[in-house]
C-alpha cells in the first residue's frame, strides 16, 4: 500500500515529465521520426540548467529571503511584482524573469502566493512581447523580416500596455496579508555576492555578448564550493528536452496542412497551445508575409495552455517544487483559467484591432 501511494505521489507530482514523455513517443510513432534537436534548442537547456544553479545558489545564500523581508514591509506587493516582472522580462526575457522573480515571490510571509505566481507568469508573457529580445519568438520574427525597432514595438505595443494595464487592475483587487511564522533569521552569506555575478555572467551569454559556453563556470564554481546547489528541478529541463522533440514531431504533422491554412493569427496562437510559441513561429515563419499577425498569435498563443510558453511551465512547476502536492489540482486550475482568458482577451483585442481578416 505504501508503495501504491508512492508511485501516486510520484505520478501526482511529476505528471508534467510523464506527460511529455508520452507524449514525445506518440508523436515519434506517428510521424515515423525521430526528433532531432538543435543547436539553439541544446543553448537554452545549458542556460536554464546554469541559470536554476546560480538562483538556487542565490536562494540559499540567504539574499532572496532578504529582499522578501524588505519587500513585505510595503504595500501594494502584488502590483510591485507585477509590474517589476512585466519590465523585467523586456530586457532579460520571459524565462529569465520568471526564474528570478517566482523565487523572490515564494520567499514571502504572505498569503495569495499561487495568484501571484499566476499573475508574474502573465505579466512576463505581456512585458517580453513589447521587445524584439524579449522572447525568442520575438527575436525570430525581427530578424527574419528585417523590422525597424520602432515598427515592431509600434504594432505590438497595443498587445503588452492593455495586457498590463488589465494585469495592474486585477493585481490591485488581490489582497494579501502577512502569515505569522516563525522564521530564522538568515545571515547573508557572501557567495551572494559570487551568485549575483553569475547571474549576471549568464546574462551576457543570454545576450550573445559572451559565449554561451561561459556559463561552464558557474557549474565549476558549484561543484567545487558549493554543491548542494546542483539540487535543481532536473525533471524540468527533462521535460524542455521532451516538449523540443514534440514540437519538432509536430512540425513533420502539421507542415503538409500549414500552406492551405486560412488564418495566420489563430493558427499560429492555437499551434502554440500544444507546441509552444517559440516552435510555432518557426513552423508558420516560412508560410507567411504577414509578420504582424504572426507577431500577435505567438505571443498571444503563450498565453492558455502550460505549453503555450516555456515562462508558463518555468513558473507553474517552481511553484509546485516550492509548496508540494497539497494543492496541484486547485493551483493548475487556476492557472489555466486566468491563461485562458488572458488569451481570449488577446484574440479579441486582434479582431477589434485588425477587423478586416488578413489571409496569408
């Protein structure tokens, strides 16, 4: 019996990592291919995988912990860390914000933290869509149709600024309140100060300015003074892995139907549902002229579903790692409900936008 609810813990807890599992061989089976990774696709694991050591070695020296205390004192919390998010993820992307922030929030002695969460996740989908290196997507799309800076801010900032502008309202109606716990206090170790260059170090290499190879150090500096950092969610970048060779299962599937699709937007936004934005756009970028719509439906599609962004899956299972099982079916609903219709939102705001249906 003990082992019955151990495998139901198990399966509760790491269904993401069974699904897409399952998932990705289904796939294989059915296009009769193997998923082939690339370059990029293996870069970005390096960096999350660099990026959860340095955070978690950040966590742990006690600095994190020390900029909640600070931040609990205000007011207004959720919509600070909303907008904090939100401004963040224009300049370091989407996953990155997340992966700072998410942390940072879960540190609180506060209430109403699986709304929060929800609410960042949000928040870093509408912020990196204002910047063509926001989210990969993003900076696909603008090198590969070539668009001033200014026209491509121009023609998405309708999307992020009314996103944020509903996310700072409804933050506003989210109270929250101190829990009273004990706490031990904390000193500030001084490998913050390491882990905080770090961070910053893998930055850089999130912006090509060094290269991404460079990260090598912060696992070296992990295994030599400081090892119990390496105790990362592994089951996550397991699932990226997973989730990379659906999508390109997917593109086999879905190519030979994309060129007599009707509508570049929804197709591109529900594609990203079960594929993700970032494999969407590379699928549909070579069927269509029309980057504006291609611009709105990948970043709108990050919205909904766990999949439709890799930031959705960053924050729902750092939360889940971070508060246990207790409340995985009420946290996912949630989390779906306030994606979902934060994408019918977006699909609405198009149409009121660009009334006249744009073909490819």
């Amino acid at each position: 019996m003990k082992a019955q609810v151990t495998l139901f813990d198990f399966i509760l807890k790491e269904w993401l990592i069974i699904m897409s599992g399952c998932v990705l061989v289904l796939t294989a089976i059915f296009a009769k291919h193997f998923p082939s990774y690339s370059v990029q696709e293996m870069q970005v694991l390096f960096i999350l995988f660099v990026l959860f050591i340095a955070v978690n070695g950040l966590q742990k020296s006690g600095l994190i912990l020390k900029i909640a205390k600070n931040m609990e004192k205000g007011k207004v919390i959720p919509l600070k860390l909303v907008v904090i998010t939100f401004l963040l993820s224009m300049i370091v992307t989407n996953d990155v914000a997340l992966i700072v922030i998410v942390p940072l929030t879960l540190s609180l002695n506060i209430n109403r933290k699986d709304i929060l969460v929800i609410l960042e996740a949000l928040a870093a989908n509408a912020g990196s869509a204002l910047t063509p290196v926001g989210n990969p997507q993003n900076l696909l799309i603008y090198w590969f149709y070539g668009i001033h800076p200014g026209i491509f801010i121009k023609t998405i900032a309708p999307f992020s600024l009314i996103l944020l502008g509903l996310l700072i309202i409804t933050s506003l109606f989210v109270k929250t309140k101190n829990v009273f716990q004990e706490s031990l206090v904390q000193k500030i170790s001084k490998k913050a100060y390491v882990y905080g260059i770090l961070i910053f170090v893998v930055l850089l290499t999130v912006f090509h300015i060094l290269p991404v190879l460079t990260g090598i150090v912060v696992i070296l500096f992990a295994v030599i003074f400081d090892r119990k950092t390496l105790q990362i969610d592994y089951a996550l970048l397991f699932s990226f892995l997973f989730f990379f060779g659906i999508a390109d299962n997917l593109k086999i599937i879905l190519a030979p139907e994309i060129s007599h699709s009707g509508h570049i937007f929804l197709f591109s936004a529900l594609a990203s549902q079960v594929m993700s934005n970032v494999p969407a756009t590379l699928l549909f970028v070579k069927f269509t002229s029309n980057w504006q719509a291609l611009l709105w439906g990948s970043n709108a599609g990050g919205f909904g579903s766990l999949f439709g962004s890799l930031a959705n899956l960053i924050a729902y299972k750092i939360y889940l790692t971070h508060e246990g099982k207790s409340n995985i079916t009420r946290f996912t609903a949630k989390f779906l409900f306030m994606g979902y219709v934060a994408l019918f939102v977006s699909i609405g705001l198009y149409f009121i936008l660009y009334h006249t249906p744009v073909l490819l």
